[in-house]
C-alpha cells in the first residue's frame, strides 16, 4: 500500500481498445506507474460496445473515453491526492461506470440523486479517514461511522433513501470488481424512527371530523370531491383523473391507468343518490369530471386538506373501515377499493356491481343524513 501511495506517474493516460469476438469493442484506460525503480501498469475498464458498433456510437465512446482518461489524469498529477490517489480513481470509475449502467433504468433524478450521494460519501471518507488508499479497504466500520455522520444533518427518512441509495452503488462495485467485500452489512440497516413514525400514523377519522370535512366549503366542486373521496373510496389520483363521462347514471366509471402499475384500477362503482344529486349540481366545463374552472385539481385536493391535518387518503380509510363494519366479503371488498390482488395479471376483470351497489349505497345514506343533521 505504501508503494502504491507512493507511485509516481509515467506519460499519460491513454485509451486503449480491444476488440472482441462478437465485432464489439472494449474499452479500457492504460497508464503507468514508478513504484521506486519498478514500473507497473495500470488498467480500468470502462464499458463494452454493441456488437457491430455503428460509426456514431464509435464516436460516442471516444469522446466518453477521452474525457474519462483527461479526469483520471489530472487526479493521478494532483500531488494534494497522492495519499488516496488510487482510491479515488477506482472510486471515480465506479460511480461513472455505475451511473451509465443505471441510466436506462432508473428516472434522472434517481440517477442524479444516487451520484450525489456516492460523491458526498466519498469526500466523507477522505476528511475523516485519509488513510483509505484503496476501495478493497473499505470495511463495516467505516460505513458505521458515515452513519452516524450523515444522521447529524439529515432526517432519519431522508437517510433511509440515501443508505438504499449507497447500498446499490456498493452491490455493483462487487459485481465488478471495484471491492471484494460488501461492506453494507447489517449493521447498517434502515433507521427504525421513521418506519415506527410511519406505522403508527394511519389514523380512522370519526364520523363527525369526516362530516366536518365535507361540509368545510360551500363551494359545489369541493363537497362532490369530499364526498366522493369519502362515498367511494377512490385514491386522490383517481379522482383528480375521471372523464366529464366517468358519472353514467347511478355508476361511476374509474378509468385504467397507463401505466403497468395503475391500469389494474380500473373499476365500475355504484353510487349512492346523493353523490349523483352532488356531481350534477357541479359546473361542467372541460374534459375532467372534478376541476377549478377548467384546470385539473392536482394539489388542491391536499390544500384543501391541509387545515384539518389530515390527506385524501384518510377519507378512503374511513370508508374502508365503514365496508368493514358493514361485513363486505373481503373479495368484494378489495375490488371496490382497486387493491390489486397478488399474482393478478392485467386489468380487472370487472366488480359485481349488483353485489357491491347496497355497501355504498348505505354508506351514501350515513353520510348524506349526517350532512342533513349539520344543515339543520
């Protein structure tokens, strides 16, 4: 280790490509070292083209692989690195080579969220323990002492998502070669404040705060979206979401999402009388069932919930434990809230709409009488 903090760069970092038997390329960074009166070589490898690599995406490596070798260069030259100047290359390439590989599968602010995270690590690791001169010698101790480093600053949910975040990064320099050790054991698991904080939060709103809800606003839009949150059960994205069409007389139709994960909501609903009499008392001017002149309710919905101290999703509590007491079929009872059953494929089949129609009609009734008392 020693003559490794020690080396003393020879020439420059150059590029150098192999190619394979599948007509792709290979590319890798090559330079040396003096290590007293030894001169060794060092290589990093950087990716692996397409096979039968166009002219274009030939192109795009080089430009990739000259800028990597001018970065790599000017940290090897930097005499202020020389103590942690291998770390930080391999550590460098790591992160890079992580990020590319993650790209296509993960959102950009994921990407970029997850590079900042391995970055601030890193400096961690060169303020508190310089001595580190090589990624094979991180161990358990070392990301203890980030740790509780990091929580000085940060929320403790906050810090979840960046121990996640880490442990990725860490799992694919495994996988290639960047560490022989995972050093995220268990050690390091996710803070349980936050998840106990979490767990205990669900709170079942009484009839009267959710009666209170309802009637906060005497505005025809806002009581239809109360109570429909309320009446039926639908998630704030559902409801922000529903066609002008979506109300067909005594049903109301919750249309499939786009994506893999929404389009098994789609679902029929039977409505109570009441609900009916609400959404046709309410102004119709655009292609959304439920809107402010025209504009979609996006965060409105929580604005409007903000005073009270609770979410949207509070009110679908409430009416889930109103079917509970009404002894719905826990089948039937999942179809009416879209849970998706584990192991279903595609789309739902469809609710039992004769079946469900006296549940929600009875919780129309409660709440529609409840709101009549409150008028009085």
């Amino acid at each position: 280790m020693a003559q490794a903090m020690n080396a003393e760069l020879l020439g420059n970092v150059g590029v150098w490509k192999r190619p394979n038997k599948d007509k792709s390329i290979t590319y890798n960074l090559r330079w040396y070292e003096l290590h007293g009166e030894t001169r060794r070589a060092r290589t990093l490898r950087l990716g692996r083209t397409e096979a039968k690599p166009t002219a274009t995406s030939l192109k795009v490596w080089d430009r990739k692989a000259r800028l990597k070798a001018a970065k790599i260069q000017e940290h090897l030259e930097d005499p202020a690195a020389a103590p942690t100047r291998v770390f930080k290359v391999l550590l460098i390439d790591a992160v890079d080579n992580y990020c590319i590989a993650i790209e296509g599968t993960k959102a950009m602010s994921t990407v970029d969220r997850r590079q900042r995270v391995a970055k601030e690590w890193f400096l961690y690791m060169v303020e508190h323990h310089p001595h580190v001169a090589h990624t094979r010698s991180v161990i358990p101790q070392h990301m203890q002492g980030w740790k509780l480093w990091r929580l000085q600053n940060i929320r403790e949910s906050t810090f979840n998502v960046e121990l996640t975040d880490l442990r990725d990064f860490w799992t694919f320099a495994l996988e290639h070669g960047y560490c022989a050790s995972h050093p995220m054991t268990a050690r390091n698991c996710p803070v349980k404040a936050a998840q106990v904080e979490r767990a205990a939060r669900p709170i079942i709103l009484p009839d009267e705060r959710v009666i209170e809800i309802v009637t906060w606003k005497d505005d025809p839009t806002y009581r239809a979206a109360m109570f429909c949150l309320a009446g039926t059960g639908l998630r704030q994205g559902e409801l922000r979401t529903l066609p002008f069409n979506a109300c067909n007389g005594n049903l109301l139709i919750v249309p499939t999402g786009e994506r893999e994960t929404t389009k098994r909501h789609g679902r029929t609903i039977p409505i109570g009388t009441h609900l009916q009499k609400l959404i046709g008392e309410m102004p119709f001017s655009g292609p959304l069932l439920f809107h402010n002149g025209g504009r979609p309710l996006t965060s409105q919905i929580s604005g409007w919930m903000k005073p009270f101290g609770h979410t949207p999703h509070d009110l679908r509590r409430w009416f889930y434990t109103k079917l509970e007491a009404l002894e719905c079929p826990d089948g039937l009872k999942g179809d009416i809230v879209g849970h998706v059953a584990k192991g279903q494929r595609g789309a739902y089949a469809g609710i039992d709409v004769e079946r469900a129609r006296p549940y929600l009609e009875k919780i129309d009734s409660l709440l529609s009488t409840q709101l009549a008392l409150q008028t009085v």
